[in-house]
C-alpha cells in the first residue's frame, strides 16, 4: 500500500501537511464478537480497518483514515463466549467525539466502513442524528455489500452472512490470520422463530444468534477461498472509490 | 370491525377483562411530514393505526392495540412546513415507557406497526436494546412491506416510497380523507447526490427531500387506485396476522 | 368548525401559506389511563384535542394545532389495567422536538393545552427549561381550569377532578362517544393517607389512584350533564382565547 | 434546640445510634437568589433549614435532618445579580443520591422541605419518578404553606411571595441576619405580561422577575415583623408536625 | 474577616457593585461523610467553606465565594451510617449550573476549593470538559495540599489523610466545633488489601473505607493541636493566594 | 509470548476453555493525540496494548486481555492536527459496556491498564461508579508508573511525561515501528501559566498543551534508548504482575 494517510501511523506535522489536501475521513467500524469455530473475534474490527486501509489508499491524497472502533454493536451474540457488546449509544458518542475533533482541525466529510451488519441501525439513527448536531455531511457502507452481484455470482449458500462462505473468503485474502483453516465448519443451523424475523420477513424482531446457529456460524466456510474473496473485495472496493468521489 | 381490543376505546373494566386473554400489545408508529401537496401531513400516523386497528381485530381476542405514537423520526423533511421530527431517542423513550408499562399489566410481547421508513433504523435500535432491558419480545414490522410482490405487480413507478403511487393507493383505501384528489402531482424530482446515497447504492447518507424532489413527493401518485391499495394492503394484513401467530 | 389550522389536516402547501400569519402553535397534550368504568381511557387525549381545535378555530389566522401527545405523566394511575404512563423527561422531549422543529419554520410561541392535572409539573418544569434552551415564549393551561367559578357554581361534588361531574360533563359536551352513559357511577372513595397528601393539605406526596377510589373515579359522574359541560368549556374557551391574545 | 438529630452535627457512631429510631430524613431545599435591596441572597437556604431543624426537633427522636440543599431552581431571576439556578435535572439529582445513600442506611422516607415557590414543579417530577424509581415514600412541603389562613388574616398586600411582608416577617423571627432592617422597600412593581401569567390566569408562562419587579421584590417588607413571621411559622411547624407524623 | 465577598450574604445592589471589581468565583465543595468518632460529618463541608472564606478575604476585591456544595463523591464510606454520596455526574452539574449563572453576569473564572480527596478524579474530569463546554478557565484545589512541607514536618503519622492528625488539627483552628475532644481516637487500622491500592501502588482501585478502619479514621488524631492547624492552614492559604493572584 | 489469553485472537470454543481459569481481564486503555514530530499519533494505543499483552502473559492463565480502547480523553492536544479526544463519559461507557457483556460471561475483576496520564481522572470516577453500578472488582494501573524509582535513576529531563526521554525509551522497546529515530527533538518548552498549574502546584486547572511546548513534547527524546525503555518496562511488568496476583 504505497500512498495512504493513515492516521495511526502518522505524526502531527504529517498530519497537518495531510489536510491541506484531506477531504473526507474514512472510519473503520467493526466489532468484537464470536465468529464460529474457525475465525478470530476481532474478524469484523480488523476486517473493516483492512478495507479502510485500502480504500483511503486509493482515495490518496484526499482521504485519512482514523482510528478502528474495534467493537460495535453485537446483542445477539452474547451468549457466546468472548463476545463484547456496546451499547448504540456508546458507538454514536465515540463517533461524535471522532467527528468533533476532526472537524475542529476542517475535515467536514466523514465514511464510516462498516463490517458488522449489527451496526446498521445504529449508523442509520448516527445518520439522522449527527449530521444536523454537527453540521457535518456523513455517509456509511457495509465494507463489501455493494459487490452483491459478485456474491450472488460466487456464493452458493443460500442463508450466509456470518463467518460463512462470502466472510471467511474476505478474510482470506485480506486478513488470512483471522481465519483457522484445519477449522472449517459449515453452519449448524436449527430451526427456530429466527427463521421468520430475518430481513425479509413480515415482522422482524431480536433473537439469539445460537437460536439460529449452533457452532455460531452460517453458510458454509468449507466452500471459502482466498480468490472468491479477491473479487467481493476489489469489486467493492472499485464502487466504494467512485461512490465517495462523488462525495468529493 | 367487529371485535377488536383498541384500547383508546375502553375502559379499564373492559381492558381488565381482555387481559385475560390478550398476548400481545400492538403499537402504531407513523410521523408528521410533509406528503406533497396531494396528501395531508398526518399521513403516516393514520395509515399506521388503520392498518394497527385491522390487525388486531384479526388477531382477536389475543392482541390490543395502543394509543398511536403520531410523530416519528423525519428529519430529511424538516425543510417543508409543517413537518415535525422526533430525535430517535424520544421514539426510543415513548416505546419504552409504553411497554414498561404494559409490561407491569401482564403483556409481554410487543409489536410496532410502523408506516413510515425513516422510522425503521431507530426501530433496529429499539430491538437491539429495550428486548434485554425490559425483558420483553419486541417485534416491529413496515405496515406493507411483506406485500412486495404484489407492489412489484401493479407499482409502475420505478422510484416510489413517500405519497406516490402506493402509499396513495393504500390510503385511497384505508383513510381516503387524506387524499386530495384534486392535488394528486408526480413527483417533481431533480437530479442530485441523493441518488447515490439510496439503499442499494455502495454508501449511504443523510441528505434532505427537497435535494430530490421539488414537492415533496416521489413516483407518480396520479396512478394511484383504491383497488390497488386494496390489494396491497389485505395481502400484507393476511401476512402479518400469520407471522405475528407464529410469534405467540 | 369552519377556520381553524390543524395541522394533522394541512397539506405542506397550506402550511406554508398559513405560516404567513401564525403566530402561535397550540399543543395538545393528554394522557392514557383509566377513567373509572364510564369513560374509555383516551378521555384526556380526546378532550384536550377537542379543546385546542375550538381554541385554534378562536385564534384563525394566527394559531396553528399540532398533533396531539395523546400519552402523558400518570404513574397514579397504573395499577389500573390499561393506563400508559410517559416519564416526565419522556414528554419534555416530545415537547422540545415539536417547538425545534416548527420554531426552525418560523413559530416563535407556543401553547401546550393539557387536560391532564398529572401533567402540571412537568410543564412547569418545561417551561423554567425550555424556554431559554430553545429561545421561545413558553405557555401552558390546564384545558378548563379557568372556569373555576362555573365549577364552584354548577359542580355538586366536593372532591372533585378525574372521571367526575365535571370531566364528564366537559365530554358529554366535546366528545360524548367517550363516555358510556349507562355505566356511570360516583366514585367509590375510601379512607387513606391521600386525604392528607391532597393538594391544601400542608404535606403533599405520591400514592395510587386505588388508595383513594375503588372504581378509579372520583366526585359523582351522575350528576354530569352536556349543559354543564357547554358553559364550562364555553366559558373556558373564551377566557383562554383572549389570554392568548394578550400574549401574540 | 434541646434534642434533635441533625445529621451535620453527628458523628456516625452517633448517627448509627439514631438510626434505631429515626423513621424519616428531612431534606431542606432553599434557593440562592436575589431577595431584592433588604434580604441576602442565601435567604430560601436558610429558611429552609431553620424550618427543618425545629421540625426534625419536633418529630425527635423519629426525625433526622439532612444537609441542606443550598441551591434551587432560579431561572426567572438569573437577571440579578449573583443568582445560581440549578437545573430541575440538577435538583433531582441531588435528591436521588440523598435518597439512595440513607436508603441503603435503612431510612424509606423522606421529607423536602421547600421554602422557595419555584422549586415546587421540580418536587412533583421528583415525586411522580422517585417514588418508584428508589421504593421510598416521597413527601414534601412548602415551609409554610400551610399557615396560609394566618397569612391572610396577618399580611395586608395583596401580591406577595418573595422578599415580601411574610418572608421578611418569617426571616425575623428564624433567621434576622437574612434581613437589612435598614433597607426595607415595598416591591417596586411595574405593569407587565406577567399579570397574566400568574396563578390563576387562564394560561401559564415563563417570565422574567424583573419583568414584574424592578428592585426585585414584591409585596411590602416595611410592614414585616417578627410577631407576623412567629405566628405564620409555628403555626405552620404545628401542622406540619402532625401531618408528618400522620405518615410515619 | 473584615472585607470579603461572600455571595450568600449580601443583595443583589451589593452583587452588583462587587461585579466592577471581581474576576473570579470561589466555590467551596466539600462532602457529607462519617469521619470517625471524633468529627462531625459535615466536616469536610465546612473546612471548604472556611477556607474559601478566608481565600476570598485575601483575594478582596477581586474574588467572590459562592455557596458551598456540601456534599461530594464518597462511595467508599457509604458502609458507615450518615455518609451520603453525590454521583460524579451529579457533582459536575452543580459545578456546571453554577458556572453558567455566574458566566452569564460576567464572570469568568472559577476556583473550586475542595477539601475531600475523594472529589480529585471528578473535579479533573470537570475541568477537561466544563473548560471547553462552557467557555471558561477552571480551576481546583485541594485545600491544604500546597503545604505539604508543613504537613511532613509536624504530622508523625505515617498514613493519614481523613480525620487525622492533619485534619483534626485543621478543624481545631478553623472550626473547633467539628471536633469532639473527648472523643479523639487513632484510627484503628486492620489488614486488607486496601494496603496495595493506595496512591503510589502499582495498582489503584476501588475499597471500601472499612476495610481499612474499623472507626473510619486514619492517622492519629489525639497528636492533633491547634498550632500545627494553623500553620497549615496559614502556609496554604499564603501560597494559594498568590497562584490564584497569578491566574488573574 | 508464548502463552496468553488475548481475545482478539481467539475463537469462542477457545475462550470458552479460557474462561475456566481466567480470573481477570485486562482492558488496554490508550489515546490518539498528537506526540510531537517523533512519534506516530497512535502511541498510547500501542503502548497500552503492548503492556498489556505481556501483563497478560505473565498471568497465564488467569488473564484475559480485551480488545484495547484506541482513544482517550485528549482534549489538551486537540489543536495540535490528528488529535482525537474522546469525552470522558464517553470512555466509561465504552468500560461499562465491556465489563456488563464479560460479566455476564463469568468475569468479575478488570484491570485497566492505561498509558495516558490524561485518562486517569476518568479512571477514578470510573472505579467510584462502576464498581458498585455494575458488582465488580475495578482496578487501574498506569503503565509503567510503579517504576518511578527506575525513571528517577534513568531519566536526566526534569519535566517529562508526553514523547519524552521516557515514553521513546518504552516504544524503543515494546514498539519501535512508533518512533521517527531521524526525527528525534528535545520539547520546545515555552513560558507559560502552565508551570503554574502543573501536579504539585497550589492549584490545578486546564491548558493547552501548545501554551507549554511549541513541538508538542517535553522531556528531551534524543535521550532515549531502548535499554532506558527495558528496564522500565520489565520492572513495571514484574510489579505489576505481583500486584495483580494479590488481588486474584
């Protein structure tokens, strides 16, 4: 990664010299959270800062990448061991006092890249929220979600989205440390009411995730690879790059 | 509607009596904003206690219904007159406050028939937190949404979701008094960064109506038909009575 | 009612052209809870609604009613199956976002018209707070409270004020679907502490609405009459129309 | 002052001594604002704990006063010179850690005593949320409110409240260091909205002090005396004492 | 004390005369705790007062001393009976309220004269974020702590820090009435592991003051005198004096 | 490292084991703020880590070590670029939020270790609230304070602190990648009120930190070494481990 400000790696005279050009700031958002037998649970958090890295890289000399807020919003996996949860309100206070500090030395565009689909709402409520408090424009992506037709393409499970098939595969080629190869499982669903409140269904509602999946993970990790991941990441990348310039 | 537990309709006797049998509380949640000049502004409080009332007569004698929450989260709108919006954490407050204490009279199960999309994020947070902290089940649900197929049928409009051809024709059904017929425009829309921030798009973000359409409406509500809102809304009524059964 | 601006009825057209000569926004705020077996539980809602449509007709061009908060602070009455009690914060919340919002439209005073005793001190304490947080003329009035002297003239009871001759008079004459005429009965009072925690009484303090009434109601509702009800609310109105005046 | 459990005065084998018999805790609550050329602004404070320890001597040994809270809710008189408002939030703070910490201690009653009007809202919230909120009986009461057929047999002007005829009378007799005997003023009233803003106007408002008074008080202080301030305040002590006892 | 400004007790006209001169408040906070069988518990609140008293007599014209907040952080001696404990969050808005009246009468600087250690942690914590909040300079002292010279030179005790020889002596000269001469005890200090959480440890953390003292005190208070308070007292006052001469 | 419990690299069926030795977890507490033109902004955050997971692996196996809080409470840094500053209610949340969702797991004792001196009020009011709000055992250790004697021998600078002879000598050691050796600056102190509000000092209080060093560190850097750094480090590391071990 030749030219990317990355703001954990920078001093301040690098950093001042960086906002004579910076624009935007991009904030990796992850999560700590249980990732079935065969992923790390810092998967999302280091996932997300992976993605962010790459895509202020690319978005060089306009973008800065702050800071990972490496644990996010994850109620439904509690009840299995290792995971953290914060509250929504923790996660919009952290974002707020980011954006303040920011904007107090002139950055006024923000992008949260986000890895975990449990911190959607509450970037939704962020959205609404912190743009008028502020006086800021802010914009959030799911790190891969605009490559959904690669997926559709690449992904044969029909019920996946965590530590799965598409995950385990971004891992793979962003982060293959995060990943246990001699671990691979596919999910071991049960039934349950879960099966009638996923999106898509009339009525939504909160439920457990070992509800759903008994080793944590759904999918099927076995059918993973580090090049399905390739082309979810660089499809993504490619969109998010141009989405943001749009931005600009 | 014969039987049907609406309690801003009964005394405490009555409500005393239904108890008895009552599983679930169901609470409308709708906004006030602006709906272009072919529609009243109290729009989605309306539409979400129709649509409340006929649930719950359908699901007699084992849910009630509760006072309408009347305003929601709007802030996109705020730029037309008339419009009020909610901050998520006042939403948040009403439903907690409503469900501790039905909560304290036996209920244990909620859900929240919501009509209006900018609702929706603070809803996933309301999941995400009031379930643990009061203990409860919380469901929620898009007063139509489960009756996608049918709109992708009879919706010719490609971008419609507020006062257009849909949410007319459900209204020319349900609360005809809040359409003027005499009113009913296509949307005026404009070009603008809000195409590239709506849901399918890589990022997403907060920007204000008026940025996309000139009065305050989308789609083409001159195509709107009571039979259409009709079909709409019978076939999402018929599913949400069984998905809220599945639940109790 | 011939000219009134209500807001719940206004398209964001009309809005705007009545912006041009509004001065004041009245907010109707009531409660749920029971009223004893002869009136349903969104008695306080109805009527304070009611009351701020006739004073807003009153005020035509220069008033302008909100929707109505149609839940309110009634933590007495909660033993009573049905009532929904708001935290106080909860409702002065709702009130600070309603007076945001359509203060950032030009509205610079504001009436809350409450029908609720219950809700009193959280509308003084609304008024000590907002008024300098949010930079506006801050008014309240309990809906009839001004016609203390027909009521010492025409009320029969001594204790008096919740479910009694007066309140259902005041709804025989505003809105009769709101009382059941064959279930009315005088309070069935018993002896308590709350005698001594009344206000007047040189010590005041919380207790249950249950200590004080078996049936939830006080004062004697046979006794009540539309006729009473009419010179009341008459008599209130028109006191409250010219205080109002006094204030544009 | 023969016996009385002040807590300031104790040490806490002393206190934990106490504790045997004390059945309630009395909090005096006071303000710290102008009292117009002829009172100190500590004036509310004081009262407030003078009231308290002669009551908590009274209910010896099933009493115990607690520190006073020297600050109150002052926002209409900001405008003069070395006010402190706190915040209603502030206040109720305050009290809830009061509340908790002797709870825990073994004490389930609590008494303010209040001697300044405008923290008398802020003493309903707290009643109405406290109460459950902590599982404690919540009282409170005006200092001497309930003398209030003395005051009309004892002061002569006819708009009184605030460094008037009775405060000064009642200071003289508990506190005559409050008093600048030398200073005396009658309330230097002038006309104003306030007039229709009091109790017992049609409608409520939030209004400035010196809106009403240009020296900051009303009434007329040269007419106080010590033997109209004795007779307001034992009277009121008389009574208070039995009501408190009424609910121990 | 000939010439001082102490807010509590002078009028309004006499504020406002003084506001010409003054450019900074002196706040006094303190605590309500048990300090063993030798001290009263308002001990701390009226050390900070007298104290601040005296600082505000030597900064004459320029300082003025607001009321004393009189109780304060004190979690760890809630086991001994009559300790009340303020939340750190309730400490700071007091601290806030006061702030914002006196701001808005034109002052700008604020000194807390603190003698509780107890209240260190949060008074950093409000001056890292009152500081910015509120447009002011913030600063805190612990009362005596700039004599620390003093105190190695005449205390013999080796751990003191709460009605102590140090204390104790503090009172003797400032306030002889918190102190029951009779009564004076050495703290009788157990085993625990208190020992290893002491400031200067690796580790520090939250113990409850019994785990340390069996009568609450530490140090030796029966070698306390008068003189050796005097020279404490005497040096910090001298040395405070001319920190806050140097802030002005 | 050979053995140690560090969550973000394990899997829930490997914490799962964990969790039936591990006794405390051990939550890295850093900042983001500028450290002068020698060192990378991120450093607290490294650093704390870095600790950390040595602390944790000499605790084999009754350690845990949580995901580290990257930022801190740096609102004196926050006009040097790149500086984040996190409100100190905002870092307690962030605490909260981890110590509910590891208790609920079986955790009961935490220890923060925290490399920022700017952290440490924060961490007091923290161990004053959470220990009782939430039933745990809370500690805190700054990193390598305990070895204060090594400092005293090692360190020639008089003032020292912030990317000074000390903390270079540390990174030197656990982290070299955060140092600029080419880059390497004495501070360039500057005169100032800040000698005047330093620890120590009569009074204590707010400033900037550019009014105490134009490059944004104290100390002299170029003093450093990674030897001076080992023998900090490793004795903090072997006091703290004994300290920890007293607690379990």
């Amino acid at each position: 990664m030749s030219n990317a400000y990355i703001l954990t790696q920078m001093t301040w005279p690098e950093v001042e010299a960086a906002l004579k050009t910076v624009k935007i700031a991009i904030i990796p958002l992850g999560a700590h959270e249980q990732h079935g037998p065969h992923m790390v649970e810092s998967c999302d958090a280091v996932l997300a800062e992976e993605m962010g890295k790459r895509l202020t890289a690319r978005l060089y000399p306009e973008a800065l990448l702050t800071p990972t807020i490496n644990m996010g919003v994850s109620p439904h996996h509690l009840h299995f061991p290792g995971t953290i949860s914060l509250e929504p309100s923790t996660v919009i206070a952290i974002l707020r006092d980011i954006i303040k500090s920011l904007k107090s030395q002139g950055i006024e565009k923000f992008l949260v890249i986000n890895s975990h689909g449990g911190n959607q709402a509450t970037l939704g409520v962020a959205a609404d929220t912190l743009t008028a408090e502020l006086g800021v424009s802010f914009f959030y992506a799911k790190t891969t979600a605009s490559a959904k037709d690669v997926m559709d393409k690449r992904i044969e499970s029909k019920l996946y989205g965590h530590s799965c098939d598409r995950e385990v595969s971004e891992a793979m080629y962003l982060a293959p440390h995060l990943v246990r190869p001699d671990q691979l499982e596919k999910g071991d669903i049960q039934e349950g009411r879960w099966k009638k409140l996923r999106p898509g269904s009339p009525i939504q509602g909160f439920y457990y995730y070992e509800e759903m999946t008994r080793n944590g993970c759904i999918g099927d990790a076995t059918k993973a690879s580090r090049d399905i991941g390739e082309e979810i990441v660089e499809t993504a990348l490619e969109r998010l790059t141009q989405a943001v310039r749009d931005m600009l």
